[in-house]
C-alpha cells in the first residue's frame, strides 16, 4: 500500500518514465514493471550536489530515479546484448564494487545494466520493507559495500537484483532522440 501511495506521487510529480523495464530480487517468483524516471539532476555534469548528481536512485518498489546520459548508456547497452527475463543481468559476483567481487568473477568494472540489477535489488528491498525502505536505504547506502554488518543493506541489494530487460514499446520519444 505504502509503495503504491509514493510510486503515485513519484509517477505525478516526474514524468513520463524513459523506460519500463522487468526487474525482480532473485527470491521472487515473477518479474515486476518498474518505471524508470530521468532527470537532469542525475546526470553526471549536473550542478547538483554529489547526492544527486551521477548516481541511480530506488525510490519505491516501482520507481527508480536516474540521469539522462545514464539511461543513455543503459539503452545503448542493451541495444547490443539485450538482457531479458529469460537471461537476466545480475551483478557479476554478487558485488559492484571490483574489489568485493568473487574469485569467479572474472569481469572488470560494472556495466551500467549490472547498476540497474543492483537497483532492481533494491526494489526488492522496498516492496519487503514497506515505509521502512526509505529511512533504511537513507541511512545504509551512504556506506555501500564492503564486509561489515553496515554494508549488508548494499550487499543484499547486489546479491539479489535481476534487470530482466527493457519493455518493449516503452522508451521515450526523448530519449530516443538523444541517442542520435
């Protein structure tokens, strides 16, 4: 219910999401539409302050915040390995931060698509959370990941996000015009 009330104020005070994509935690059993919002804010030449500027942001269950060159390079990412329900990005080795990854993880530095898992993780968070997510995630993401108890918040969202791809049918006229 709470999720539903904010994902409502989020949706009428922004607007038109940049895209849809299909997003879950890896403990649940279907897939959710989670409306992807871009603003100028969230670019990373934004005169903001560093809260705001560069950086992907869940702020419900449904709704993650996000700059325009970001959902630039999300696109133009999967227009060349598209990620889909059945083939799922997830954060390789379970962590964003190199350093934190898996002996197994092999791969270097995140894509921008493993970021948004890693938000789709914490979508996950707040549909478990209810009106607890917001204050959790203000207080234990300042800290991000890393081996103490304080990180597990972050850790979690990584270890359990899947981005199932992008909607078909739902980018934006606008964002489709910067790509060219």
């Amino acid at each position: 219910m709470f999720n539903d009330i904010v994902s409502f104020w989020f949706r009428l005070l922004g607007s038109r999401p940049c895209f849809r994509i299909w997003g879950k935690g890896r403990r649940e059993s279907t897939w959710r539409a989670i409306d992807v919002l871009a603003t100028t804010r969230r670019d990373l030449d934004s005169r903001w302050p560093m809260l705001f500027r560069g950086t992907l942001i869940t702020w419900t269950s449904s709704v993650i915040a996000i700059g325009w060159d970001c959902a630039e390079v999300i696109l133009r990412e999967q227009m060349l390995e598209p990620a889909s329900r059945d083939f799922p990005v997830e954060v390789t080795g379970g962590r964003l931060a190199p350093q934190l990854r898996r002996a197994d993880a092999s791969r270097g530095p995140s894509r921008m698509s493993e970021v948004l898992a890693h938000e789709c993780g914490h979508t996950w968070q707040a549909r478990r959370l209810g009106m607890l997510y917001l204050p959790a995630g203000a207080l234990f993401t300042w800290w991000r990941e890393g081996t103490h108890w304080w990180n597990a918040f972050e850790n979690q969202a990584s270890a359990e996000g899947q981005f199932g791809g992008i909607i078909n049918g739902s980018v934006s006229p606008e964002l489709m015009k910067r790509l060219q």
